[in-house]
C-alpha cells in the first residue's frame, strides 16, 4: 500500500506546485502582466510575498488568510486552485498512470484551470493562454493519440488509410476546427438574428485549443456536458433569485469543467451511450 501511494503523494506536491504558478497567471495574465516578474506580492500593500509565506495551502493556513504584513485578506481561491490543480493531477495519473496520455491531460487540465477561473473572476478568456496551449496540443498529437474515429471512416471510403502521428495530428487539427468552427457559427447566427454578440471570441479560441487535445467525439461531449451544466445552473439561480435575471454567465468556466470531465472519462461515458443503443 505505501509503495503505490507513494507516486500519487508525489503528483500531488508537483499539482500543488503548480497550482501556485496557475495563481500567478490567473492573477496577472487578465491584466497583461508578466507571470515571471517582479516577484510574487501582497495586492494590497504590495510587500514581496516570502518564501515561507508561499508554501501552497500550508501557509493560506498557517496566515489564517491574512497578508503577514498588512493583514489584508488573501482571497481562497488560491488554495482551492492549488487544490484543485492537484486533484486534476492526481485524477490524470490515477486513469492514465506514468503514461504520456498523462502528460497530455495534465496539460490540458492546467490550461482549463487557468481559463476557467480568469472567466470566473474576470470573465476573459486569455488568448495567450489558449494559443500556447493549442500548439502544445498540436505537437503532443504527434506523440500522443488524438480520436480521429469520424474521418478515418470517411477516408476509408475513399481507400485511404492514415495510421499513427499523421492520423493523430489529423483528429488534433478536425478537433479544433469543429470546436472553434461550431463555436464561431453559433456565434454568428446568434449575432445576425438578435443584433448583438452571444458568444465571446474568447470561447471560440477556448474551444479550438480543447477540440486539439480531444479530437471530434470527445469535444463534442464536451460541448454537449458544458451546455447542459450551464443551463441547469443558470436556469435554478435564474428563478431563484432576481438578482441573476441579467447576470453574465461565465460560459467558458463551464466548457472548462466539462472538458476536464471529457478528458478523463469521456471515453467510458460515450462507450456506455454506445452500448445502451447498442452500437457497440
């Protein structure tokens, strides 16, 4: 038992560890500052954050939420998404193991952490988060296999068969055009029939970088699971309280969560939809 608990306690620091930088970039990547410089810094009265102050969830503890040197509030999102971070961690290798499918959703799940709370607090979508993390997505596919079911089985018709990297990269790119191309139309349809934007870009680029990580049926799920997260959320707060009549819903943070969901057990989920109509 502590041989094989050892690994997962290991995962965990390093999403802990992560999870801390995330903060940075959540913090500072909405305002286009850098995540490198200056040093990390109380946001009220500026004092250089000490290294034993910035020990991940232990010193949110150990503080009681307080800065040490003003005493102004240290918001708890930090520890939840050093938590959080970890957790996404520990999930990952628990279904994929020290495999490279780890490493890919790993990186995914940071990336969707990010996003999902800078659309919370913030309700922006960093493009420079979702550029690097789509070229990420790109070049991993040539290492790490991408779905590409729905136009392998096209291109069967046709007497072409692809196999590994190409195919790979091939169900990476069909991802995130039909990701960010679904998102772009929707967007644009709502647009001409009500004269006003629906859907940011933001959510478009969101899309486009999970459709690479994901390829067609996953990130479709993933469309499909964030809608309906959305909806029943919005729609409960909206006839619970008037306060939520015209509020502005993070829509991103929803695909985030969804596509987290699709990254580690999307498959299972849809291999059981297929099974109940009996197609598999």
């Amino acid at each position: 038992m502590e041989s094989v608990s050892i690994p997962y306690a290991v995962v965990a620091l390093l999403g802990l560890a992560f999870g801390s930088f995330l903060n940075v970039c959540i913090f500072r990547l909405p305002r286009r500052e850098s995540v490198i410089t200056p040093r990390s810094h109380c946001p009220h009265c500026g004092h250089v954050i000490r290294w034993y102050d910035n020990i991940p969830v232990v010193s949110y503890v150990l503080l009681r939420a307080k800065c040490r040197d003003c005493g102004g509030r240290i918001s708890p999102l930090y520890p939840l998404v050093e938590v959080l971070t970890a957790a996404v961690l520990v999930a990952g290798f628990a279904r994929k193991g020290l495999t490279p499918d780890f490493v890919k959703v790993a990186v995914l799940g940071m990336a969707l952490v990010v996003l999902i709370f800078t659309d919370l607090t913030e309700r922006r979508i960093p493009h420079t988060v979702t550029l690097f993390a789509t070229a990420v997505g790109f070049l991993l596919s040539f290492f790490i296999p991408v779905d590409n079911t729905i136009l392998e089985w096209f291109f069967r018709r046709l007497d072409v068969f692809l196999h590994g990297p190409a195919s790979w990269f091939l169900g990476a790119v069909s991802g995130a055009l039909f990701g960010g191309g679904f998102f772009y139309a929707v967007g644009e349809v709502f647009y001409r029939l009500r004269g006003k934007e629906g859907l940011g870009f933001g959510d478009v680029m969101l899309m486009l970088m999970i459709g690479a990580y994901l390829g067609i049926p996953l990130t479709l799920l993933t469309i499909f699971l964030g809608s309906l997260m959305g909806t029943l959320v919005a729609g409960t707060l909206y006839l619970a309280s008037p306060r939520f009549r015209n509020y502005e819903w993070p829509y991103g943070a929803f695909l985030g969560v969804a596509a987290i969901y699709s990254s580690l057990g999307g498959n299972a989920l849809l291999d059981a939809y297929l099974r109940w109509w009996g197609l598999a």
